[in-house]
C-alpha cells in the first residue's frame, strides 16, 4: 500500500530539471505529468546557461579566430599584390591597417555570435513557438494554457541543446567552423543550400513538441500535426533563404 502510494507520489511530481533527460528517452511520460505553472524558470536558465557554455567553448577551440585569421591573410595577400607597384605606401600600409582592424572586429563578432547569440536566439525561438501554440491551441476553441506551453517548449530545447553539442563535436573533429546537422553538410559547401532547410535534430525537435501538446492535451493529434509541419516549413523556409544568400 505504501509503495503503491510513492510510485502514485512520483508520478504526480511536476517534472522539473532533474527530468530533462526523459525529453530524449521518454517524452510522453514527461508531459503527462507537466502542469500550467511557471515551474520551467529554473530549467530554462540551466538550459540558456548550458548553451552558453558550449558557445564558449566553440571560441576556446580557436578555430573562430583562426577562420578569420586565414580571410585578413588572404585579403591582405591580395591588396598587397594589387597595389605593389604603387608609389604611395603610406596609402597602402593604412588599407594594410584597415583590414587587420577589420579582421579584429570580425573576431569579436564571432565570439559574440557564439556566446551570446546562441542562447539569445533560443530563447526567443522558445517565446515564439510557445505564443504560436497559443494562439493555435486558441483558435480551435480549447483554453491554451501558457505556462503549459512553456514546458513544451523549455524542455523540447535540450534537442536543441544536444543539437550545439553535436556540433561543438563535428568542429573538434574537423577542425572547422563549417558544421551543421542539416543535409547540406552531406555536399560541398555552397552545392546544395536547399537542404538547409532538411534538418534531423530540428525534425526531431518538433516531434517532441508534438508529443508534448498531445500529452497535455491541448491540442488534437491533427490539429497538433498540421501547427508542427507548419511551424517548420516556415523554419525551413527561413534557413534555406539563408543558405542561399550566403552560398
């Protein structure tokens, strides 16, 4: 009697950080048990601060400054060949100047990019998705549950998460910062930007989403399927016009 009220305890707990690990083994068993209360704070700032780290880490390897190291070379390498029957080499020692100046700031750039944009960007994606299930769950006539929603979202991003570290891992072991998870890594760089949008650890990502608004039973299985597929063909959308761009 008194362990069949401890398992009936356990099961009842709202999951908190220590759960996290069950958004990988066991989603749904997770979000059974999530309620709409603000009991994510402590597990969305672990998780922002464990993105942090590994953006941190990402600068420590060198490889974000060495990138743009070998570009101020090569640029360097060529206004020195285009100007070198110049006269003027006080004119071509300050351009000289300009490009290292240039090289320095790209760096900090870099650096920011990885520290602070990173876990910046999560959780704004983790707001966006959260208020876009909101007004999902809204229009079909079922009462959204905000801070439900939240803990969808907080816990699906530790897919994110281990999406950062796998590439932390890709960096270290190709000694590159031209890694990602989508299909176009499959390619040559710049061959295939469409696959860009083709992403394993995001469609990952949204299937853990789905079991969590199915769970918690704010949405039904279709109309929870077609937000997800939405959701992520506006993602898709969005990275391949980035690849694209940058091709």
């Amino acid at each position: 009697m008194e362990l069949a009220e401890v398992t009936g305890h356990e099961e009842s707990r709202r999951p908190g950080l220590a759960d996290a690990p069950l958004v990988f083994a066991a989603p749904a068993a997770l979000f059974r048990r999530v309620e709409d209360t603000a009991t994510y704070a402590w597990t969305l700032a672990v998780l922002l601060i464990f993105v942090t780290l590994v953006g941190y880490l990402r600068v420590q390897t060198g490889l974000v400054d060495r990138v743009v190291d070998q570009q101020t070379e090569r640029e360097l390498a060529v206004l020195e060949s285009a100007q070198r029957d110049l006269v003027d080499r006080v004119a071509l020692r300050d351009e000289m100047d300009s490009v290292r100046k240039n090289g320095e700031f790209m760096k900090l750039v870099g650096r920011l990019k990885a520290i602070v944009a990173t876990p910046v960007s999560l959780l704004v994606s983790i707001l966006f998705v959260s208020s876009m299930l909101f007004a999902t769950v809204a229009l079909t006539g079922r009462k959204p549950e905000y801070h439900t929603l939240m803990n969808i979202c907080v816990f699906a991003g530790f897919i994110d998460l281990a999406g950062e570290v796998l590439q932390l891992l890709m960096m270290l072991a190709y000694r590159t910062t031209q890694v990602g998870t989508s299909l176009d890594m499959l390619l040559p760089a710049g061959k295939a930007p469409y696959l860009a949008g083709i992403d394993p650890m995001v469609i990952w990502y949204w299937i853990v989403v789905y079991i969590g608004v199915t769970a918690t039973q704010q949405l039904s299985r279709r109309a929870a399927l077609a937000a997800c597929i939405t959701l992520f063909v506006l993602g898709a959308a969005l990275r391949t016009a980035g690849a694209m761009m940058t091709a």
